[in-house]
C-alpha cells in the first residue's frame, strides 16, 4: 500500500522526537508545526510503498555507504524519523511477512 508523505527536517528546532518528521501529504499538524518550525516550508512529499522508502530517500545507500539490507548498518538511521500516527506504510518487516505469506 502506497501513501504519499511529506518529509520535514533535518533543521528543526525541536529534533526532541527526531531529526526529521515524516506526515501524511496534506496532514492538518504540518500546518500547525509551520508555525513553530520554519523548516516546514522546505518539505518535501514523496510516494512511499514503506518506511525503507522513506528513510532511503533522505539517506540514499550509495551517498551515505551503507548496505539497506544489513538491519545494522540500517537501524541507525531509521532513528533520525519520527513518523506521525498519520503515516500508514508498513516497515519492512510487515512487507517481508506479506511475501512469505
């Protein structure tokens, strides 16, 4: 299931819950956290079938020199997204499960 979602981030002044944001496109609380963090405006909104979607279009594998099937090399920086309840695409693992199914 694909969604389409809008990353915020890295220059947030509160990266409390992450250093970037991930909502679903056209999510009322993006418009609300406009307010407090001018960095919004810079978001960008990409079509995601997973959160490894997400996380390798702010991290490309090549650019940053991990390998996206290692969970070690992965792991890291899947804890720089904070992902609102908004956001519906499964992680990986949920996929992995759907396949051998």
């Amino acid at each position: 299931m694909s969604q389409s979602v809008t990353i915020v981030g890295p220059n947030l002044r509160d990266q409390s819950k992450g250093t970037f944001h991930v909502h679903a496109e056209g999510c009322r609380d993006l418009t609300r956290l406009a307010r407090s963090e001018p960095e919004v405006r810079n978001g960008w909104t990409i079509r995601a079938d997973s959160i490894r979607d997400i996380v390798e279009a702010v991290y490309d594998p090549d650019c940053f020199q991990y390998d996206p099937a290692s969970e070690e090399e992965y792991a890291p920086y899947v804890q720089d997204f904070h992902f609102a309840p908004c956001v519906i695409v499964p992680d990986e693992s949920e996929i992995i499960g759907e396949r051998n199914a």
